[in-house]
C-alpha cells in the first residue's frame, strides 16, 4: 500500500528544490530526507510519514501523512516562520497548480496543510517548526 509514498516525496522534492528564493534562504542544498551531519543550518528534512489505503469504486488510492521539518539557529523563531511561510505557499501552489508532477502513474488529488507548530529546540540549539500535510492519490489506471 506504498506505492505512491516515495514518488509523492520526490515530487514534492523536486517541486521545492525548483523555487529559487527557498533554495537561495537554504543555500542551494538544504532539502533532505537524510539529514548529513555537516548540513548547515538552515535546512527542510521529511519526518515521519504514514499511508492509508484509500480506494473508491472507480478505482485504488492511498492517504498519506507526511511530516515536513524546517531548522534554523541565526534569527531562530523568525527564520523558521519565515521559511514556513514560503514552504506552505509553494505547496498550496502544487496543490492548486494545472501542472501537477508527475508522479509515476499516480494522480495527485490534493496537498493539504493539516497542522503547523514552531519551538526551540534545545538538543539541536536552535528552532524547529513542523509542517503536517494530508495528500491523497489515485493510481492512474493502464500506468
């Protein structure tokens, strides 16, 4: 039932690592799945993700939750807010764009904001802010 996890992450990926001014805030490399221990601060890594078989008469798809982290030190809170903003706007875009990603014969049916939450993040000395989306897709019939 993951069939759509990881290509819905590349695109989303791919999607984010496309606009220039997030890319320019996080140095032009700051967007992982694997956080390396030298990455600069600030940067976007994927949490935690969770799927959900969502099927309907006409067809088979899943519900994904999927968690994005922003972090940052210099300018703390304000940096984080600032990065989410731009995060949340890019993906409303994605959600709302006629040009869908491909996403390897499945169709995004929508990209939801659930949930945002920013705190300091003492073990990691700085700020953390946590953006939660609900996706759905739909496997594209004959792909």
């Amino acid at each position: 039932m993951t069939g759509a996890a990881l290509i819905l992450q590349k695109a989303i990926l791919a999607w984010l690592q496309a606009a220039p001014l997030l890319m320019e805030k996080l140095h032009g490399q700051g967007i992982y799945d694997h956080v390396p221990p030298d990455a600069r601060f600030p940067y976007i890594s994927f949490g935690q993700s969770q799927v959900y078989a969502w099927d309907t008469d006409s067809g088979s798809g899943e519900e994904h939750s999927l968690v994005l982290h922003i972090w940052a030190r210099s300018n703390g809170r304000r940096q984080v807010l600032e990065l989410m903003m731009l995060v949340e706007a890019l993906l409303e875009a994605l959600d709302s764009s006629t040009l869908r990603p491909d996403i390897g014969g499945f169709y995004l049916v929508n990209l939801t904001l659930q949930s945002s939450q920013t705190r300091n993040d003492e073990l990691r000395d700085g700020y953390s802010g946590q953006l939660r989306y609900r996706a759905v897709t739909e496997k594209i019939e004959g792909a």
